[in-house]
C-alpha cells in the first residue's frame, strides 16, 4: 500500500534527516536515520526518493507596494517574477532536495565509519588476546602449559579438545598427558 507524502510527513523527514546529520549524540543520529528510513519505506520509496519528495518550492513572498526608497523588484535577488519562473523554483527545489540527500549521504558515512571503528576495535583485541596465547609472551604467574592441562585433566571434566582449546595444547600432547597420569 502506498500513501501520498503529506505535509506532516514531508516536514517529519526533513526534519529526522536534520537530526540525524546534525545532532551531537551517536544514538540519536542513528535513531533519526532509522525513523527516516522506516518514514520512507513506508511510502515505498528509497532514503533519496523522499529526501528529493519532501521538498516544497517556498511560498510566493508578499509583494509590497513600492514607496519611496522601497528597492525594485530586480534589486530583491532575482529577475523580476523570479518567484513564478518555475525553473528558478525547481533549481531552489533540487537545491534542497540536494541538501536533505546530502544529510542523509552524511549520517550514512558517519554510521560507516562507526562501523568500521567498533570492526578495528574488536580485531585489535582478537590481536591482543592471541598475543597472549603465544608461549614467548607468558605472564610469569601463570601456569606452564602441560601443568595447566595437568591440573585441569586432575580436576574437571572438561573433554580433551577443550582442554587443548585452553592450554594451547594439541590435541595429542593432551592426550600423551592423560595417559602419563594413567599409569
């Protein structure tokens, strides 16, 4: 089912997209690009399409009188009847359809780079803990490898691949080690 982007919605949007390239906080931002996302899905449009349909051409200013001193018409940022010429209201239209995509383009950029941060994070400390798997750098309080898995063939229940899993064992030193403490 497709419904019509109303005023209500149209102003809605463009105001979740200000939000969300705008604001200071991280979960606000994504709150906002999601919002804006489920806005236009549910009019059966793409972020862009309604960036580009939520933007109205302004309204028509007030036309004063001239007076004395009042400026002409030329002298007021456009061509005389600019404010009807309608391809000067569709390049102010596209204008801010470019800035709501625009918006829109950012907080997806700043959703990526916070993706790709928490991804360096996480394999830094993949890095760091099989770092400290490594036998060459061992914290001197811990247990040797073959007493750890000693201990742990002694006391728990843990299956022999587990146990390797723990140690840094293989799976056959394990096992060489359960059949030394048999005998």
């Amino acid at each position: 089912m497709t419904e019509s982007f109303t005023t209500s919605d149209k102003d809605r949007f463009r105001k979740l997209l200000l939000l969300a390239a705008e604001s200071p906080f991280e979960g606000e931002r994504a709150a906002a690009l999601a919002a804006a996302e489920r806005l236009a899905g549910r009019l059966s449009m793409t972020l862009e399409e309604a960036a580009r349909a939520s933007v109205e051409p302004e309204p028509e200013p007030q036309v004063r009188r001239r007076g004395r001193g009042a400026p002409e018409p030329e002298d007021w940022g456009g061509p005389r009847g600019w404010q009807r010429d309608p391809a000067w209201m569709h390049a102010t239209a596209a204008g801010y359809a470019y800035e709501a995509s625009a918006a829109a383009s950012r907080a997806r950029q700043r959703h990526r780079d916070k993706v790709e941060a928490t991804q360096r994070r996480e394999e830094e400390e993949r890095r760091r803990a099989q770092a400290l798997r490594r036998p060459g750098l061992r914290n001197p309080r811990r247990l040797a490898p073959r007493d750890f898995a000693r201990t742990l063939i002694l006391q728990t229940g843990f299956s022999l691949r587990e146990i390797a899993d723990i140690t840094g064992l293989t799976q056959h030193e394990v096992i060489g080690l359960k059949l030394k403490l048999r005998g």
